[in-house]
C-alpha cells in the first residue's frame, strides 16, 4: 500500500490501537480499548470512515458487527513517517538528523553507546 500523506494524530491512534491487536478488531473492542479518550460512537465512525476511504484498513461484517483489519502495516507507516520527517526537517540527511539530536541535552552517551554498536552492526551487514 502507497500512503501519499501522513495520518492525523487521531487516525494514528486508532491504527495503533488496531496494529496492537493479533488480528480484525471490532468497533466495541476499539471503544474499550480507546475508551480513555473520551470519543463518542459518532467520532469512532468517524475516525473508521476516514481509514477505510484512504485504504488503511478494510471492514467484513460478520453477524451485527463490523470488523477492521490493517492493510497498511505498523512498518510500513513508520518507514514513511521516518522518510517524511527527514526530508521536511534534515533534507533527507540522517547526518544531520543526528548532529541536531547530538546537540544539547538530546542524547545521553549509553544512547551514543548504543547507536555506536547498531551502526557498527549495520555496517557489518552490508559487507
């Protein structure tokens, strides 16, 4: 799935709910599982309307209920999101994404440490 355009923060916390689950959710369980945010039935329909138009999930009914399965997977998203965010604020540049987190107070040195031994891991896979 091609997603053209970022989720609104609403529609990412409904997806996030539904790529949480092992599989089709309903809309009761998202209620439950959401019911922190204080929607109401319209707002969740709404929200579930709006995937379903930009292809993110998929609906079958099954007896009197409806149930939401993710086309567009939790990785995939990410990729994009990861890909957007670097090219509106760093160019494309992942060096400068990191110079800017090195600034300041952004990274501890056991997170250095870390992102030290990922690098050196991935540099070892493409040999």
């Amino acid at each position: 799935m091609k997603l053209q355009k970022r989720l609104p923060d609403t529609e990412l916390e409904v997806m996030l709910a539904i790529w949480s689950a092992e599989g089709p959710v309903s809309r009761a369980w998202l209620e439950e599982k959401l019911s922190n945010k204080g929607w109401s039935r319209n707002t969740f329909n709404t929200y579930l309307t709006r995937l379903l138009e930009k292809g993110v999930i998929t609906c079958k009914r099954h007896g009197k209920s409806n149930y939401y399965t993710p086309v567009l997977s939790q990785k995939e998203y990410l990729d994009f999101e990861n890909k957007t965010f670097l090219g509106k604020l760093y160019n494309h540049s992942v060096t400068q994404f990191f110079a800017a987190l090195c600034r300041g107070e952004g990274i501890t040195a056991q997170e250095l440490d870390e992102l030290q031994r990922f690098l050196d891991e991935k540099k070892g896979e493409s040999k």
